[in-house]
C-alpha cells in the first residue's frame, strides 16, 4: 500500500485532499499539532473504509519534521506521496506585527515546506519516484499588506515549486502546487475541488507533468 503524509491537515484543503488520495487506495498519515483534531478526521476516514493514521509534528520546527517523516519511513517503508498544507493566516500589518511572531510564521509558511522537502527527498530519490504537493495561494501573485507573513510564505512556496520542478523531474520526483486564490471552508466544493486538482497533478503522466495550477481556473 502506497503511502500518502499530509503535513499541516486541516478540516478543509488537507482533509479534503487526503480523502480523495485515501480513496485510490493510498495509506493516509495525518499530521499537525493537535491530536484531537487530527483523530477526528482520521475517524471521518475509516468509517469511509479507508486506512488512516494520526501523528502529530511541529511545522515550524525542521527537527519535528524531519523525526516525523524518518518515523513514516520506518514504519510503512516510503513516503510516496508529500502533501504541504502548514500555514499560519495572521491578519497583521508589518506596523504592528512583533517581529518574533513573522519569524515563526516564516518557518511555518515556507521553511516547514523546504524541511519536509529536503527530508523525503534522499528515498526518493532512491526509488527514483514520489511526489511533492505543496499548498500554494493567490497571494504569491497578489501580496496583501494585512497578510504579509501569509504572502511571503506563499510566494516563497511558489518559487520552491517552480525552482525545483525541473532537477527533481530528471530524478522521476514529480513537486507541484496548487494555487489557491480564493476562501476555502471545511467541507465545501471548494475544498473537495482543490482535492481533485492536487490528485489530478499527481496523476499526470510524465511527458504532461507540470509545476502548478491555479484554483479557481
């Protein structure tokens, strides 16, 4: 069975994402802070029949990550497939917010993708196969002043999209994002749809493999 970790699973993007993998047959592995919810959702997905497990990591912190994706790796042998969906939606001004707090949102919004990253990369690279999803979000086109921790974050998810998609193709390693430029609740279209594009991208055939697509079309 084939193994898919959602790293920062919320009730929206990431459950809704790990559903639509967990239906193909995949293996989920849920992961965020909070245990509570993370069971909650895994049980949503083993009433559905599908196999779901809960374990819970620090995004903004390298070592969390990197401990979670060795313990993946030991118990189910690959990570084949990475879902990056930790970020942190402060609405603050730069005149306002501490500078401590936009450090911390940094290592969440980017530097928790880069260390998820790095830390399947060395098996797939192995295997010489996997995939790399990573939330993106419409304001690394469009910056918000009230959101600029957010912003930076998503910008920076973007140009570590595109930047790696070419060397990691030559390796057989497929890194994609989804740009998501609009509201997204829990349990709504929109979420099931932003779901469906991340299976779409991963389900591309090599020759057809592309870097991003943006949400809505």
């Amino acid at each position: 069975m084939k193994t898919f970790l959602s790293i920062g699973t919320g009730p929206g993007m990431g459950y809704e994402t790990a559903a639509r993998f967990a239906k193909e047959g995949f293996r989920v592995v849920l992961a965020a802070r909070r245990e509570d919810k993370l069971r909650q959702m895994a049980d949503a997905l083993k009433a559905q029949g599908y196999t779901a497990e809960v374990r819970t990591v620090d995004a903004s912190e390298s070592d969390s990550i990197r401990s979670l994706v060795s313990r993946t790796e030991a118990e189910y042998g690959s990570v084949d497939v990475l879902h990056y969906n930790a970020a942190v939606m402060r609405n603050e001004s730069i005149s306002v917010q501490p500078h401590d707090s936009f450090v911390n949102d940094l290592a969440v919004n980017i530097g928790g993708a880069l260390s998820a990253t790095q830390a399947v990369l060395p098996e797939m690279g192995k295997r010489g196969t996997g995939g790399i999803l990573l939330t993106g979000g419409g304001f690394a086109l469009y910056p918000h002043p009230d959101f600029l921790s957010l912003s930076i974050g998503k910008a920076g998810i973007r140009n570590l999209t595109l930047g790696l998609f070419e060397p990691l193709k030559e390796q057989g390693i497929h890194i994609a994002s989804v740009t998501v430029s609009t509201v997204v609740s829990p349990d709504s279209k929109e979420a099931k749809d932003v779901g469906e594009l991340f299976w779409e991208l991963h389900n591309q055939p090599v020759d057809e493999w592309t870097a991003e697509v943006s949400y809505p079309g």
